[in-house]
C-alpha cells in the first residue's frame, strides 16, 4: 500500500513548478502574453515559409552536379559529417592507445629510452575545422580590438590628430580581404621565419587578414562616443584637475561605452565574413577551406555539404552577434 501511494506522488509535477508557472502567468497580462506569442511565432513562421520555399525551389535549379540540394538532401549530410567526425575520434583514439602500449612496451625493456606520442595524421573533420575558425576569427578580433579601441580614443580626445588621422582610416576602410591578403601572404613569409614555429603561417595570414578589415567600425565608433561625450562631463573634470589616465578611465570610457560596443558588434560581423573568404584563398583550415575543397571534390553530395557549410556560417554569425548583444547589455549604461 505503501509503494502504491510513493508512485502517485511522485507522479505530480513538483510544487515549486507549479508556483512559479502560477506566478509567471500572473506577472504578465494579456498583452505581454500576446506579445510574448508574437515574438515567438513569427520567426517561426518565417523559417517555415523560407524552409517551405527552399524545399519547392530546389529540385527546379540544376547544375552540372545534379540538381540544387532541399532541406532533406542538406539534412542528410549534416548526420553523416557528424558522423564521419565521430569516426575520426575514434580512430584517432586507437591510434594514440596504440603508441601508449608501444612506449609502455619500450619503458619496459628500457626506462631510460625516449619516446612520444604523434598526433593523429587523418584531415581535420568539419566539426574541427568549424572550432579553428572560430579560433582564427576570435584571435583577430582581440588584435583588432586592442588596436581600434586605444587608437579611438586618442583620436576623438584630439581634434588635431583626427584631422591628420581621417584621411588614412577613409582610404584603407573600404579595401578588400581579397586585395590585403597577397600582401599579407608576401609579408608573413618573408618575416615569420622559425624551426620550430608557435603558429602556423597560414593561421596569421587569416588572423592579419581579419585584423585589417575588421577594426574601423569599432575604431570609428570609438572616436565618435569619445568625441560627444557629455560637455557637463568635461567640465567636471576639468574642475576636479583629474589626470589623463583618470579622465579617460572614470569619464571617457564609461559615456563611450555603448559606441564602443556597436562598433565592436559590426567589427565581430565583419571579421567572420571576411575570415571565410580569407581561408578559401590562403587554404588555412577552416570552414573556408572546406567550402573551397568541396567545390573541387565535385562529388554529387558536394552542394548539399557546402550548404551545411553556409547555414552553418550564418547561424555562428548570428550566434557571435547574439554573445556580443548581451555583453553589451551587461556592461553598457544604457542598456
């Protein structure tokens, strides 16, 4: 009798879930909840409608490598890329369980016998090359980041140095990843010269890359938030005589800071995009290459990976400047 009534207990939701669904219902009226759906339901609705148009679309565009891949085509692939990493990590466990037995073999006739463990030499699965662009992408924002932000500031705290500034961001911000990465390349490999290197050439080549195109909006933004700080502001720190390091740090920074972050925000965006193009060029690993290797393969399966490839770009974009937004809404006043 006792085992019967524990089973009905424990059956019931807990009483805290159903106080705090009470007392979320109660919090909001009708018109948040409806406004609540609406947020909700209608980019549902939009995906749908573009899944929807996708699916009929695509079996009418052919090409020479079959027709364009739909949804489910695009599906498949996603699975059997997963699976092929899944794979690969296995492999690639047996092959470092196998040295490990082997040097354990060795230590034992001879301890005081060198050995090492190599890593595993099968290509880099599209889950690994996914997580080395958003290594190469992350580097080259902190770079262009510490670049843009100080420079910002300087240049809107002087209207001199803005003037002899100006021209040279206007003329260097529109040009291409396509036109700065043959300099780059040339400058990469004649200067970055090593034995044992700590980076690959290739990887700086993409991360400069990066760097170069994706620092003016947040340098731009910077000099503008710095440039209208509030006049009131201005005088108060001129009247406590604070130094130029105080005033930039309990003054400048903290009014400029919801500038700074849009900046920032149209700086991470431009840096992915251009980090694609970058690693189809230079061949570096990353999502990049993989697009570009693809497109050679030639295979019948090849679109329908390059749109895993493309979706898969645009939902870390989006996932990247949804990071950003709410850094920016724990950090910035006016948010």
């Amino acid at each position: 009798m006792t085992t019967i009534t524990s089973a009905k207990h424990t059956s019931q939701p807990p009483r805290w879930l159903g106080q705090r669904l009470k007392s979320l219902g109660e919090s909001l009226t009708p018109g948040q909840l409806a406004a609540t759906g609406r947020q909700m339901l209608l980019p549902l609705m939009g995906i749908l409608v573009f899944v929807g148009f996708w699916h009929l679309a695509a079996p009418q565009v052919d090409t020479s490598l079959g027709s364009f891949p739909g949804p489910a085509q695009v599906w498949e692939q996603s699975q059997q890329l997963w699976q092929e990493h899944v794979n690969q990590r296995e492999r690639a466990d047996k092959f470092i369980a196998m040295q490990e037995e082997r040097n354990a073999r060795i230590l034992a006739d001879n301890p005081e016998a060198e050995v090492r463990i190599r890593n595993y030499p099968g290509a880099p699965t599209f889950p690994d090359q996914i997580l080395t662009s958003l290594v190469t992408v992350l580097a080259g924002f902190i770079v262009a980041t510490a670049i843009a932000v100080p420079l910002g500031i300087v240049v809107g705290l002087n209207r001199h140095f803005q003037a002899a500034v100006n021209p040279l961001i206007q003329v260097f911000k529109p040009v291409s990843p396509l036109a700065w990465l043959p300099l780059v390349t040339m400058v990469v490999s004649a200067t970055y010269v090593s034995d044992d290197p700590m980076f690959e050439k290739s990887f700086l080549t993409s991360m400069i890359t990066v760097t170069l195109c994706s620092l003016w909006p947040t340098l731009i933004n910077t000099s503008v938030g710095v440039a209208a700080v509030n006049p009131d502001l201005l005088n108060v720190s001129r009247v406590l005589r604070l130094s130029f390091w105080t005033h930039v740090r309990k003054v400048v920074l903290p009014s400029s800071v919801p500038m700074i972050f849009t900046g920032l925000r149209v700086s991470l965006g431009i840096a992915w995009m251009v980090l694609i193009a970058a690693e189809m060029l230079a061949q570096s690993p990353g999502l990049g290459k993989f697009v570009w290797d693809e497109f050679q393969n030639g295979s019948s399966q090849s679109l329908s990976r390059i749109m895993v490839a493309v979706l898969a770009i645009g939902f870390i974009g989006f996932v990247l400047d949804r990071v950003m937004l709410l850094i920016q809404r724990r950090v910035a006043w006016n948010e």
